[in-house]
C-alpha cells in the first residue's frame, strides 16, 4: 500500500506561449546568376586578352582583340574603291548634263541621251554598292573587339594570344555574381516542405559567422540521380561579393514560423489510437507543496496538435498557459497517477 501511495517522480516544462520557427537543413553549392560565353564573330589570331580568371569586369570594356590588320586592309582598300567611285559618278554627271543640252539642240539622237542615263545610273548604283561594303567592312574591324556584356568576373581563359580563334570557339567566360544562386539538393521525403518564396539562410566556410538570406527561387520538376534528390535554387544577393561559384554551402530553409504557439516536446505526446494524441499534464492549480517539493497528480489530456516536428510539437487546443507537462518520469504515468515534480524547466530551442 505504501509502494502504490509513492508518488512517481517526474520531470517537466511550462507551457508558454512562444515563437516558433522550423528549419530544414541542406546543402549545396553557389553558381553565378548567369554564365556567357564570349567568342569573336569573325575568324582572327588573338592579339591580346585583358583579364585573367577571377578578375572583374565592367559592362562594355574591351575584353580581348584580334589583330586588326587584314580588317584594316580591307578598310583601306574599300575606302579607295569608294573614291574612285565617287569620281565616276561625279564624272558622268556632267557628261550627263552636257548631253541633256546636246539633245535639247538636236546635236545628237535620244539614244545617246539615254545611253548616257544608263551609265550615270550604273555609275550611283556603284557608288551605293560600295558605301555599304564600306559599312560591313567597317563593322568588321569593330568586330576584332570584343566587349563585355555585362558587369561581373573571368570565370575562365579558353584561349590565349597568339592563337587562330573561329566564331566556334569559346575565348572567355564572363560569370555574372551581384546575385547568385546556391542549388541545394532536396531528399525524397522533405520534398512536400519546400516552396517557391520561402525564406533560407546560406552559410560558407570563408565567412563562418556571416548567415547570407536568400529565398526560394526555383524548385526543378524532377527527381534525379541515385539520391533521389531535387534540386532547388535559393537566390541570395551577393552585391559584395562575398559568394563565389563553386563555393560549397550548408542552408537553412524557413519551413515553418508559428507566432504565440504553445510548443512542447513531442516525445511527451501519447498516441492513443486513431488520431487520439494525449499528453500528460499536472494542471498548475492541483500543485501543492514547497519549492521543489511539489506534488500533485497527472491528468492524460486529449489535444490536438498543428505542427509537428521530430523534436517539438504545437498544441493547437487542450493546454494551457502555466500547465506543467511531463517530459521525464521514473515510472509508467495513468491518469490520475501522484507525482512529484523533481524540476520544471523552460522549453528551449
């Protein structure tokens, strides 16, 4: 009788109300915003390259140069057809001029007035030709420059100077970093947690106390590789340039964020059966006793619960404020069993 009288001894926390947030932990790897290729539009032997990897580099400055020499030939020689074009035409307008008043005197037969048209005409035609040979000519030697398109940094050299380069072959790569995204592979069972918009932190082993915030920005269509992973992108602004492509990076991703939530753990939830959860509870009022000697006796409580981790758990309706919940107890816990409360701590995330 005495044995049975015994109070068990227990452990507990008080309900509070707090704000809970959950997170799910991943890993990946930074990749620029953008990668281009940059390659000459014409064929040409590389004179010089201006960067190397890694540096950076502005929108519109010269990247690298082909030996302009045979564009600029061209450009010379296109300029002297365009002269000597000029002067033909020049010239048959005013023997075109001195045959309209022939004709108009009689001094010769319309044929000839019309010949004469025709090879004025031939002569403009020529001219014309030429301007715009002039033009594709010019654009050419523009072309022995090539520009960046964008603000951002070498990723890599695939040519260097002195070498044969064609419109296929790749001279540089520009990696576009003020933004960047991290890929981070998402497992088969978590795949239902994630979302377009949510919120992450990104950590990198440079900058160990730095959390950089992104968000969720793309999320791929499909499970991939022997991992059975899907790839989400998180867009994280990188204005200083902290983040570099290839950087390896553990994330946080803002799964859950509970306002006012009474949270508890959930190894204290008793699943009854069905969707029955109880937990055991010694309402704050049914405690007696001084400091830490307090007793009282244990009510199993049916509640209902929001969210659910594996560590914690939101009661939604059944708690509350000020009850203690039992997390540890010597001995098997019925309802209305006596306790004795050894400690009541403050949940803690």
């Amino acid at each position: 009788e005495e044995t049975e009288a015994k109070p068990v001894l227990v452990r507990t926390i008080r309900v509070k109300r707090t704000n809970f947030s959950d997170h799910l932990p991943v890993m990946g790897t930074v990749k620029a915003k953008r990668e281009i290729e940059l390659r000459f539009e014409i064929n040409g032997i590389i004179k010089s390259i201006n960067f190397r990897e890694g540096e950076s580099i502005k929108k519109n400055e010269p990247v690298a140069h082909l030996d302009p020499k045979d564009a600029q030939l061209k450009l010379e020689y296109v300029r002297n057809k365009l002269a000597s074009a000029q002067a033909a035409y020049k010239s048959w307008l005013k023997k075109l001029e001195i045959y309209q008043k022939l004709y108009d005197t009689g001094a010769i037969i319309k044929s000839k007035l019309e010949e004469a048209k025709l090879e004025c005409e031939r002569a403009k035609f020529e001219l014309e030709t030429i301007k715009t040979e002039q033009k594709l000519t010019r654009n050419e030697l523009e072309k022995t420059t090539l520009y960046s398109p964008i603000d951002g940094i070498v990723g890599s050299r695939d040519a260097e100077e002195g070498e044969f380069v064609t419109p296929q072959d790749k001279v540089i790569t520009l990696l576009e970093i003020d933004e960047v995204l991290v890929e981070v592979g998402i497992v088969e069972r978590d795949i239902k947690k994630i979302k377009l918009g949510q919120r992450a932190k990104v950590f990198v082993d440079a900058y160990p106390n730095t959390a950089f915030e992104g968000i969720i920005d793309n999320i791929f269509p499909t499970v991939e590789g022997r991992s059975r992973t899907l790839t989400a992108k998180i867009k994280v602004d990188n204005a200083k340039g902290f983040l570099l492509p290839g950087m390896f990076c553990r994330a946080e991703v803002l799964i859950a964020e509970l306002k006012d939530a009474l949270i508890i753990p959930s190894t204290s939830l008793v699943f009854a059966g069905g969707d029955t959860k109880l937990v055991p509870v010694i309402p704050a009022q049914s405690l007696i006793g001084e400091e830490q000697v307090k007793t009282g006796s244990v009510e199993l409580r049916r509640v209902n619960v929001g969210y659910i981790t594996s560590d914690y758990a939101q009661i939604t309706e059944g708690l509350d404020v000020d009850d203690l919940v039992v997390i540890e107890a010597q001995g098997e816990l019925k309802d209305k069993t006596k306790v004795r409360v050894t400690a009541v701590e403050e949940i803690a995330f």
